[in-house]
C-alpha cells in the first residue's frame, strides 16, 4: 500500500531540511530487525531512496540483518534529525522486502569503485581475523576486476521497507513533544496525535 500523500510529502520536507541543516549525514537511521528467537538487534544503514512505495537501503543478503530478515520481514526504521529547529525524528515499522535485480544493479552501478570491491571482500558479519585478511581480500577482487566494470555480487542488494505506521515526533519546549501517528489499517492509512 503506497504511503499516503500526506505522509510522503512531510517525510520529503523534514529530509531535505536535514540535508540542507548542515547535518553531517542526515540519511543514517537505525534499522532493528528480530531473529528466530525473537531476540532484537539495532544498527546504522544509510536510507537510499524515499518514495511513495517506500524506504530504502542496500547491505549483504547474508548479513545479520540479512539473514534475519529471512526469518522475519517485519522491521522498523527510526530517523533523528536533531538539528532541525524543532528536532524532529520519524519512527517507521513495516515490512522489508528485496529490491529488483535490476534495481540493485542500477543502485551498485553508482557507487565507487573501492566501495563495489568492499561489497565483493567483505564476508559481512562473520569473523575477521584481522585487518590484514581484509586488506588481503580487496587486492584480490582489484585484481580479478582489472581493467573491468565491478558487476554487483548476487548475495549483495537492496531492501525496500514498506510502512505499515509512521510517527512523526517534533521537540517541545519543556519536553511537551508533539507526536503524529499514521497506521496503515484494512488499506486505508488513519492519523491519530499521540501523549508526549
């Protein structure tokens, strides 16, 4: 179900007021997903690309979150733009779903080239035993790819999330927030304001 308008165009606005904030990376938000034990871990990703179909963001498929994600699609995503005047952060939960091919390869086409050979080096989330391993790898893949386009590695893409709620929270004068909740309910998105 695409975000309502609403939601999308206040989205848009507070993120391209987070660019323009002077914010030194005002794309970082927190992913959490949970694994078969229902155990939940957090982390920080870079959001891709908003739209009316959702948030975006690209990692290894055999990740951590790769792999917990197998086992449970539901997530939630929170941004904090703290140098907004007010503060404002969005908290999103949903549905991770992967993107095309087609659409991982165009995303992985535009990075740099030593970020696509890290994709290929890197064993996401498993143990290094050192730096030098690492470092050891990369000149492989630099060297396998010499003189050559980097082509995206199949276990390396993007995930869209597709909201099911939003929340919207801006900072108040003596902690009285103001905060907005949209939920997605029998396909039809319903806003109701929220207690600080």
């Amino acid at each position: 179900m695409p975000l309502d308008p609403t939601i999308l165009e206040t989205l848009q606005r507070l993120h391209a007021a987070a660019c323009a904030s002077g914010d030194p990376e005002p794309n970082a938000m927190t992913v959490a997903t949970a694994d078969a034990e229902g155990r939940v871990h957090a982390r920080m990703v870079l959001l891709k690309t908003l739209d009316a179909r959702g948030l975006t963001f690209f990692t290894h498929y055999t990740s951590d979150k790769g792999a917990q994600l197998a086992v449970n699609p539901r997530i939630a995503l929170c941004l904090h733009w703290k140098w907004l005047q007010p503060a404002a952060q969005v908290r999103i939960e949903g549905r991770a779903e992967k993107l095309s091919a087609v659409e991982s390869d165009a995303y992985f086409a535009t990075r740099e080239r030593l970020s696509q050979l890290g994709a290929w080096a890197s064993l996401q989330s498993q143990t290094l035993p050192d730096r030098a391993e690492l470092d050891t790898r990369i000149h492989e893949f630099e060297q396998k790819f010499a003189g050559r386009d980097v082509p995206r590695p199949a276990e390396w893409g993007g995930y869209r999330v597709a909201p099911d709620m939003v929340e919207f929270w801006y900072a108040g004068a003596h902690r009285w927030n103001e905060r907005e909740r949209w939920e997605l309910q029998d396909g039809d998105w319903h806003k109701r304001l929220l207690y600080p």
